[in-house]
C-alpha cells in the first residue's frame, strides 16, 4: 500500500506485467546475442518490473542484473522480487542518481563514471519537464548534455544509457511519444539516428496500456559507431483509436493487436483501435520528424516533397 501512495506522490508510472513482456520478447526477438555472462541494465528501474519480466525468460544470471533509481523505497522492492525469483541476492542496485554515473561530460579525474558495460539496456525512464526539477537543475541538465530548447528528463537518459550501452548492445526503452513529432524533439531524433541502428519504433498512441499522463512509444535500436552508416530500415508501428469501419477484426487485447502481421482496424473489447505498419521516414534531414510510410501514406508524402518549393 505504502509503495503505491510513493508512486502518486513522486508521479511514477511503473510499467505493468504485459507491457513489460511484450517489450522483453521484442528484445529477444531481435538480440540473439544474450547469455549468462550478458549484463543487463534497467538505469531507473523502480519495483523491477522490466527486468524482473526480463529474468524470467532464463537466459540472464541474477548477478549480471544492474539496476539504478534515486528513490530507495522502489530500488528495496525491486532488489527483493528478483532476489525472490532468483533465490539470490547477487544483483547489483544502485541507489544513485544514472544521469550523474554515465554523464555526456566526462570529468576525467572522476572514477564513479561509467561506460559501455551493458550489453543489452531496458527501461521505462521518467517522462519529467526537466523545468519541473528547478531552473538550476534543469540549465546544469542542457549543459551536461548539450540540449537546447523544452528539454524532457528521457532526453538525456537516452545519452546516458547510450554512453552505458557496448556497441552492438541494443537498447529497448518507453518513453512519451513526443519527441517523435516535435521541434524539442529534433537534437534527441539526430542523437538516436546518429548512435543507432534503428530496428523499430512503436508509437503506442492513445492505447492506455498504462496509467501516463503522457501517450507512450517504444523505441530499439542496436547501438552502432556514430561514424558507420546505418544500412537498417526502421519498422514503424502506431496504435490508435478510431471510427469502427466494417472491415474490422475483432482482438482479445492491445498485445494481440500489436503482435498482428497486418495493418487494419480492431475490435478490442468495443473499443476500435487502427494499427499502422510501416517504416520510418525521417524527413529531409536527421533531425526530421518522424513519420509512418505504409503504401496509403507515402505517396501522400512523396507528392508534398515533390511539391514543396521551400521549407521555413
Ligand atoms: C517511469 S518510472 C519507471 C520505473 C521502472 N523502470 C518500470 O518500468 O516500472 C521511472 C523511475 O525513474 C526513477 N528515477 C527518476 N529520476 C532518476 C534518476 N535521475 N536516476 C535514476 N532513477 C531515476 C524514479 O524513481 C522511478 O522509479
């Protein structure tokens, strides 16, 4: 009871059991590289809930397990549910702050800093308007990090698990939607296109499967060499709510909808949800936004570039 009223109060939205699972077989499905000796990392991992989903597929060892966040009651619960699971109490928690242990700005003479030691990183980091955290703390943020503009906590947790990341370790994460779309959202859509091969992006729209205030995303990619191009074409999914039509399929969950072949409209309980498959285009340049291209929407697309005479 107590660990809920917590997670009222500091605005935590813990990822529930089957968004956990769906994000863990996707992770699976695309990294074949993971074993015992693999170290897995979820940077604000609360009660556990991603990695717990992720230890128990079996093919990671308790003590490879890292995992960080500021507030010590969740880091308690979740130490205990892996420990449970695991019969262990060989992972290792943190209760620090991951923005200062894998910084954009190395200070050299500092030994707490760390980098690239993970092979495979899963998280659902906190979606916070760095402003929010106070004007000194929010321009300490910008500068560490080099953003500009609203600046959202997620943006620099991806630079720093990017900077935790090995390359060719892969990196599944939940974070709000908006930088997908939005201006504040270019310098972290150049960063991501920059560092990774993207593999795919799930736009999970006004889905509701958990309880944000804001409408989630998936985002993996397999962390690469800034300089080596990326040869990947990104899958891009979006879920969202719509009209019924008649040509609809009827679907016991939003998971079973995700995990369909095929675009379309679905019945979801009585309530109608459109999935869209495609590929991600990025627009002019790598700070672009981000747009489905399925066959209804790139011609649309490609008429307007053809169209367009300037851009402003
Ligand atoms: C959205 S919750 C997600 C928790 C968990 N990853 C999950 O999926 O259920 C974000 C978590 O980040 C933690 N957090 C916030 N700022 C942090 C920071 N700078 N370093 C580490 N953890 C942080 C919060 O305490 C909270 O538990």
């Amino acid at each position: 009871m107590k660990i809920i009223n917590n997670k009222k109060k500091t605005g935590a939205t813990f990822t529930p059991e089957l968004l956990a699972n769906f994000l863990v077989n996707k992770l699976l499905q695309y990294y074949k590289y993971l074993s015992y000796t693999s170290c897995v990392l979820d940077p604000a991992c609360g009660d556990g809930a991603l990695l717990v989903a992720l230890y128990k597929k079996g093919k990671v060892a308790s003590s490879n397990i890292i995992g960080y966040d500021t507030n010590n009651t969740y880091l308690s619960v979740a130490k205990q549910c892996i420990a449970e699971i695991s019969h262990n109490n060989d992972s290792q928690f943190y209760n620090e702050d991951f923005l200062a242990v894998c910084p954009n700005n190395q200070d050299i003479f500092s030994t707490n800093i760390k980098r690239e030691f993970a092979d495979l990183i899963i998280a659902n980091p906190p979606y916070v308007r760095t402003q929010v955290l106070g004007a000194e703390k929010a321009q300490q943020l910008a500068k560490d990090f080099n953003l500009t503009g609203r600046v959202d906590l997620y943006y620099p947790f991806f630079m720093a698990m990017t900077n935790a990341l090995k390359i060719g370790g892969i990196l599944g994460v939940i974070t709000s939607n908006r930088y997908i779309c939005t201006k504040s959202g270019s310098d972290i859509r150049k960063y991501l296109l920059k560092n990774y091969h993207v593999l795919e992006v799930i736009d999970l729209g006004d889905s509701k499967l958990f309880d944000a205030a804001v409408l989630p995303a998936i985002f993996i990619g397999i962390k690469k060499n800034p300089s080596e191009k990326s040869e990947v074409t990104p899958k891009y999914t979006s879920i969202y709510e719509t009209a019924p039509t008649n040509n609809t399929k009827l679907a016991k969950s939003i998971f079973e909808v995700l995990n369909d072949d095929k675009a379309g409209v679905f019945n979801v309980n009585g309530t109608f949800f459109e999935l869209k498959k495609g590929i991600l285009r990025q627009g002019t340049d790598k700070s672009g936004i981000w747009q489905l291209d399925d066959n209804k929407n790139s011609s649309w697309i490609s008429k307007i570039e053809t169209n367009t005479s300037c851009r402003i």
